[in-house]
C-alpha cells in the first residue's frame, strides 16, 4: 500500500465559499488538503470537517483529490445530497478541470476511453485493466503549449478515482507535479498541477441549471 507524504501539513488558507444557500454550500478546496479526514487523528484537518465548523448541518456528496484545488460542492439538507448524489451517479454533472501536463500534445482534441481499477498491492493507485476495469472516458483540449508543458482543459464523462490522472499518464504526458503517477522532470511541480475549474448541475430545489466557477491559481 502506497502512503501519503508521511508530514500532512494542509494549508490553513480561510474558506473561500463560492455560493450558498438553504440547500447547497460550493467551496473552492485549496490543494494539499483532504476533502475527509484520514486514518489516524494527525489526518483528521480536512475540507468537511472545516466546512462542517461553519456549518455542521453540511453533508458529502463528492470528493476531490487532496492534491486537487478547485470546486467542491456540499448538501446543506439530506434532500440535497440525495438529489445532487443522484446527478453524479447518473452522469448529468458537468466537470471541467484545467491541468498542465508533460510534454507537448501532438494533437489540439482528444477522447482517452481506458477502463480503470484500483491497484491493490499499491493502493490508492488506479491502473488499467480492460478484463476488470470500469469504465472511464476523458475529454480533453489543448488551452495552449508551454515549453516543456501544455495547458489542457479534461472534461471527464466518468468519475473514477485518479481517472485524469491516470489517463493523462496512460498517454504519455503524466499531470506535473503528481506524487503517484509523474516520475522525472514531470514530478518536479510546487503541487499537483489539477484544478476543478467548473460545475454544473442542478439544483435540488426546482431543477435551475447551476454553474459554479472557481479561477486556476497556476
């Protein structure tokens, strides 16, 4: 099993709350801090726990990785979770994440469609498996080249843990920064260059189509 960096030392950054209201709270979550809290008590600092000091009625409906900034999204109502958990199972979110990857892509747009499974003996990798895997697609579309790196916008139509992750690395240009899947010069990032740029859904109540931004601090 594959741990996390043995010093857990999240940001102490204040919450920064993108929307509020009766039903849903949308956070954008600074990198380097976990959305739940992990094993043991020095892993207990995280998003909901943060949240839930503000506003204990909150509730889960997804995650994003700790290395992973961006907009996160909490029920403020048992009805609310249900309903936007629903969106997420049934694929009727919209994501869009802004990455830099390795490398150059060679070409402006792209599908990657590799079924993915979590790597036991090393978890909490994923790896391919197309006999065991689920299914997972990303899109993806160049903002513009660097150089030594390009700039992408994922849009995933899946959401499997490290999908992008895995994804990116699995076609030859591994997201800088990354601690489980960059090695070389890829690895040498300040973070995890992922960002959750936009969500759409929803809402629980009345069924308005909602879009929820937060801006690329790289």
């Amino acid at each position: 099993m594959i741990q996390f960096d043995s010093v857990y030392t999240p940001p102490q950054d204040p919450l920064v709350i993108l929307h509020v209201d009766h039903e849903i709270l949308v956070v954008d979550k600074p990198s380097g801090l976990l959305s739940v809290p992990g094993k043991g008590e020095h892993l207990a600092d995280c998003l909901i726990a943060r949240v839930q000091a503000v506003y204990p009625e909150a509730l889960l409906i997804h995650r994003l990785d700790r290395d992973t900034s961006g907009v996160m999204i909490f029920a403020l109502t048992p009805n609310a979770q249900r309903h936007i958990g629903l969106q997420f199972e049934k694929r009727m979110t919209k994501k869009t994440y802004v990455a830099r990857v390795f490398g150059r892509l060679a070409e402006k747009t792209g599908t990657v469609n590799l079924p993915l499974i979590v790597d036991w003996p090393n978890r909490p990798l994923q790896m391919v498996d197309f006999e065991r895997g689920r299914e997972a697609v990303t899109d993806w579309r160049v903002v513009r080249y660097e150089d030594t790196a390009t700039r992408v916008r994922l849009y995933p139509k899946t959401g499997r843990s490290h999908q992008l992750r895995v994804h990116m690395r699995e076609i030859g240009h591994p997201i800088l920064g990354d601690p489980f899947y960059a090695t070389g010069a890829a690895r040498a990032a300040p973070r995890l260059m992922l960002h959750a740029e936009n969500l759409r859904l929803r809402h629980p109540e009345g069924g308005q189509g909602m879009s929820f931004s937060a801006k690329c601090p790289f």
